[in-house]
C-alpha cells in the first residue's frame, strides 16, 4: 500500500467461474487525486469498483481505504468507512417516488440522520453547485432531462461532503456539450471539497479533463498508469491502440475471434 494513498488496491483477483476478470490489478488514489480507470468493455472497470464497495469480494489482493483493509470486514464496520464516500452512478440511478431535494438530500436523512428541514437546505446548496436553482427542489425527476438527472447525481454525491467520491461513466448517453458541462462540473465540485476521485471511463476526452492520472486496464490488470498529460505520447502500444480506437494492436477484440 502507497503511503498516503486514499485508496489502495494490492494484487487484487476476481474470477466468475473460469473467467477470470481481475488479474493482480494494483492501484492506488491519493490524497486530493483524480484517477481515471479507461478501458473497453469487459475488462473489469466495473468488477473493480464493485470490489472497492463490497459489493463484490475478492478471492485474494487487499483493499484499502484510508489505511484499514477492507476486504473481510463485517458489513457494519464496511458500512462505516463508506460513509466518508460518495457515488455518481451511470445513469444518475434516482429515485421516481422522490422528489429531486430528497435524492439529494437521501444520505442525510438515512445515514447521518440530519432533520429534514436541514438537509433540504444542504440540498439545496449542493444543487446551486451543479447550477441548479431552489425551483428544482420539488420536481420529480422524470420530468428531468438525462443532463439534469446526471446534475442531481451529482450533488446527491457530493451532500454529505466527502473525503472520496467514485463517478462510473459519468457522460455515457450525454451529447458532447451536455458532458463537457458534466466533466466541468466534476472537476469544479471535487476540487471546491478536495475530494479524492476515481472514476471508470470508456470516454478518453472526458477522461483527459478530469483526471490527473488515468489507469488503463486490459484484461484485468493495470497495463499503463500516467499523467493526464502525458497519454498520448506516452509510447505505450495498448494506450496507442486505445487511444486511436484501431483495431488492430496488443489489445484483442472477443468480437473478432472466430
């Protein structure tokens, strides 16, 4: 485990029968970071995050978060170190019987047990945040468009103001203005907390805006880990191929194999 590191994945494995997702995958977040796991489809993004938040356990590897192992843990001492996070699901995963201030504001009441009247208000805040106004408070959310939903998810994730926040492809069904005004947003509220973020993308763009190191995963493992800004020169052959969408490199295509 990195010292300092927010969060921290050690040679951690995961495998569904005899496919095997996660491979030895090692990662870590530090303190105030902003890391982008990019990858296709089927490469174990998702797996990975689910591991981190127990929905998922690995057969071997550790997890950190803040410095205590995760994996193992009793659901109620789990529970715990997970409330210093927040999430921003792929499709804003809002609740239709709720109204938006409630989406929000769902984390106060439940976990932290705030009075309602004064989450409303937290609420609200976090809604100005995301450049929402208080008439907002008492819509439904099926009367949102999907830019706004995705709006909403991220104030809920930001409400309770915490230490990590996981976004998991935070512009997919955005058009391209719709999700550069979702990748300001990310990087204008974490940095406003000074939250440390990991995000799992396919969208190399909105990757490059918001993050300040990005991961690239294939097959399970971590195959380059850099700066941002150093992705597309970084000589990598898998990066290279990712990052021109080519079919043909070091990264194979289950659709192409006979």
């Amino acid at each position: 485990m990195t010292e300092h590191a927010k969060i921290s994945l050690n040679n951690v494995c995961k495998s569904f029968g005899r496919k095997h997702v996660l491979n030895n995958l090692t990662l870590d977040v530090k303190a105030g970071e902003s890391v982008v796991v990019i990858g296709g489809s089927g490469t174990g993004k998702s797996v990975m995050l689910k591991c981190i938040l127990g929905l998922l356990t690995p057969e071997s590897g550790e997890i950190y978060i803040d410095g205590k192992q995760i994996v193992g843990l009793p659901a109620s001492e789990r529970e715990a170190s997970l409330r210093k996070t927040g999430m921003l699901f792929q499709y804003a995963a809002l609740f239709d019987s709720l109204p938006v201030w409630e989406n929000v504001a769902f984390g106060l009441i439940q976990a932290h047990g705030m009075k309602r009247s004064d989450a409303r208000d937290v609420a609200i805040e976090k809604l100005a945040l995301v450049g929402l106004g208080p008439d907002m408070a008492n819509r439904n959310p099926s009367e949102l468009s999907i830019g706004m939903q995705k709006r909403v998810g991220l104030a809920r994730a930001i409400a309770t103001n915490p230490e990590i926040i996981f976004f998991d492809e935070p512009t997919t069904g955005l058009d391209p203005i719709m999700g550069d005004v979702i990748d300001n947003l990310i990087r204008d509220c974490t940095r406003h907390l000074g939250a440390s973020t990991l995000t799992i993308s396919h969208d190399m763009e909105s990757a490059q805006k918001i993050a300040d190191r990005i991961a690239l995963i294939y097959k399970g493992e971590v195959v380059w880990v850099g700066p941002a800004d150093e992705i597309e020169h970084c000589g990598n052959p898998y990066v290279e191929q990712f990052v021109r969408g080519d079919i043909k490199g070091p990264i194979e295509l289950d659709i192409l194999k006979p």
